[in-house]
C-alpha cells in the first residue's frame, strides 16, 4: 500500500461523509453517519488500519491528514445535529400550537356528601369540647344491641326499635348505643366518648324514616355527673351547631337512661326530634362492671340525618340518599 492509496481514501471518505451529513434528514440518520464514518469498525478506523503497511516515514503525515479529516468531518456532524434539533423542536412547536379559540375541557369538581359534611361538623365541636371518637360494629349480637343496655330478651321497649336478623342469630345495630358497652368494658372511668355509625331499623320510610340512617352516640362517665351536665352539654353543642334555632327538651323514655328526654329542633314549621338523651341507667353501668355507688354517667344518641335536615332546611330524608347530583351539588 502506498502513502498515495491512503491519500486518496481519506479524501474520498472526506467528500462521500461531507454528503452524506449534510444530507441527513433526522437525527436518528446522523447518529448512523456518526457510527458508520467514526464507530469502532467505522471507515476511519479501517483506513488507519491500513497506516501498519506504510513507510514508517510517512506515517506521521497520514496520521495528521487523517486527524485533520475527523475533525473537520466532527465539526460538520456537531453543526448539522444542532440544525435537525432545532428544526425538531419548531416542528414540535409548531405541531403543538395552542388554539385558544377551543372550548375548555370540563372538570366536574367533587363535594363532600352532606351527610359526612354534617358528621364531620358535629365531631369537630364534641372533639372540641373534650370527646374522643370511637367505633363499633354495625353487625352486632343481641347482647350489646340490647341486653347489655337493659333491654332483656321480652322487654317491651324492643318494640321500639325493631331489627334486621342475621340468619346466625346476629343483628344489624338499631342505634349506637351498643358502642357504648364496647368502649366502657375496653375502658376505665372517666369517659369521654362518642362514635358515628350507620343503623338500621324494621322502619317503614316516609319524609322523616328511613331504614338505614346514621347516629352519634355520645357518652360520658365519671364521679358526680348530674342531670345538669348532661342538659348544659347538649345545649353548648346544639347552640354551636344551629346557632339561636329554638329547642325544646321533652321527659320521655328509653331503657338504658333513668331519667330520659327527647329534644326537638323546630323544623319546617313544627318540632322535629333530633336526639334522645338521659343518665345512664345504673343497670347498665353494672352489666360493664362499673360500681353505679361511685359513677355516674349520661349520654345521648344524635340523629345525623335530622340534623342534615334542621341544618339545610330540608324537606324530605329521602333526598339525602336519592343520589340526586342536582340536589348534592348545593352543598
Ligand atoms: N339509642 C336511642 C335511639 O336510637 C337514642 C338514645 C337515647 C341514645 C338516649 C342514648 C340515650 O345514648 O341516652 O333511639
């Protein structure tokens, strides 16, 4: 091989790769020139294998011909890669230009249901005033549904609060007053509780019923508790709740309370039953195994829905279940 044939082919490789770079459309074409004229087994690196055969005295001046080529052949390759990315870049802007003209894409925004809404404003107030929240079962056994609470097995007041059976024996709690038998056998004196739930009753459903409908339960024991506490509790809650809407408590009767009332809030121009409450019975303290000589307690059971009911003016329970997105997206 003479010093000639390496001359001439570097030249010709100079000429065919300056062609070919400044022909190459993409850059996925150059990065195939790149490795094709400067890869490992690229066309230099062939031709320089060549450089062994030479007159030792010429290779110096082929070796720095040929570096001459790469470099300009690398500065010919870094120019047109800048070009085909900049000319990718405004065909990607170009490609994407913003038509303000368009309608906007609609978002529907999601809202808290205004039964969780009202649950989570009530919790927030007893929270705030002291109580702590817990939770029990829906499905229960009669027990704590009922016996533990002084209701035995024929006691008439079961009437009130007719259930769904389990074909086990089990039931679906009629109110959260079982709760309170859970978290008084797990807890000592003094008592701080309440605990949201959903319950169920054998109900037939009209404006102001329902079959399923959702609780508070509210429960406090500790020495000395009186009457007094339990009536200036419910009104401090009530009053943050409503705010000035009137109230009225009523004497009334529940197994598991010794002396009991029902307070109404005036709804739709009449009274509406919001909650029951009373000092718990002594009987009941005594099935959890607390000393009724030494404690006292009282407690209540809100009812969720009536309140939803009081609070946004509403006329009909039945719309808090309807899934009526026209009737939701008010609150
Ligand atoms: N459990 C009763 C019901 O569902 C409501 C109730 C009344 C709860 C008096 C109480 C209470 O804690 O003391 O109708």
């Amino acid at each position: 091989m003479t010093t000639l044939d390496l001359d001439a082919q570097l030249a010709t490789l100079q000429q065919d790769a300056e062609q070919a770079i400044a022909a190459a459309e993409t850059l996925d074409q150059l990065e195939q020139l790149r490795v094709k004229y400067f890869g490992k087994k690229g066309q230099l690196s062939s031709v320089l294998g060549g450089m062994g055969k030479l007159d030792p005295a010429e290779r110096p001046r082929i070796g720095a011909l040929a570096n001459e080529v790469k470099t300009a052949l690398q500065a010919l390759l870094d120019r047109q890669h800048e070009n085909l990315e900049a000319a990718a870049i405004q065909a990607q802007l170009d490609a994407e230009t913003l038509d303000v003209t368009m309608p906007g894409s609609y978002r529907p925004q999601g809202r808290i249901h205004p039964l969780n809404g009202m649950i989570d404003r009530a919790l927030d107030i007893l929270v705030g005033m002291g109580y702590t929240v817990a939770q029990g079962p829906e499905m229960e056994t009669d027990y704590y549904n009922f016996e533990a609470l002084n209701m035995p097995a024929d006691h008439p007041a079961r009437d009130m609060q007719d259930t769904l059976y389990l074909s086990d024996g089990n039931l679906l709690r009629t109110h959260t007053s079982s709760v309170q038998i859970h978290y008084m056998e797990e807890n000592e004196p003094p008592i701080r509780v309440i605990s949201p739930g959903r319950v169920y009753r054998r109900d037939t459903v009209d404006a102001t019923h329902s079959a399923v409908f959702h609780q508070i339960e509210l429960l406090a024991v500790d020495e000395g508790l009186t009457f007094n506490d339990l009536k200036g509790t419910v009104r401090v809650f009530l009053e943050a709740l409503f705010g000035d809407v009137p109230i009225r408590f009523r004497a009334s009767y529940f197994p598991f309370t010794e002396p009991s009332a029902e307070v109404d809030v005036q709804w739709n121009g009449r009274w509406l039953e919001v909650l029951g409450c009373g000092m718990v019975d002594p009987n009941v303290l005594k099935a959890v195994g607390y000393d009724p000589e030494i404690y006292t307690g009282f407690a209540a059971g809100f009812g969720v829905e009536r309140f939803a009911m009081v609070l946004h003016q509403m006329d009909d329970i039945r719309r808090l279940y309807s899934s009526d997105l026209r009737f939701l997206r008010q609150f």
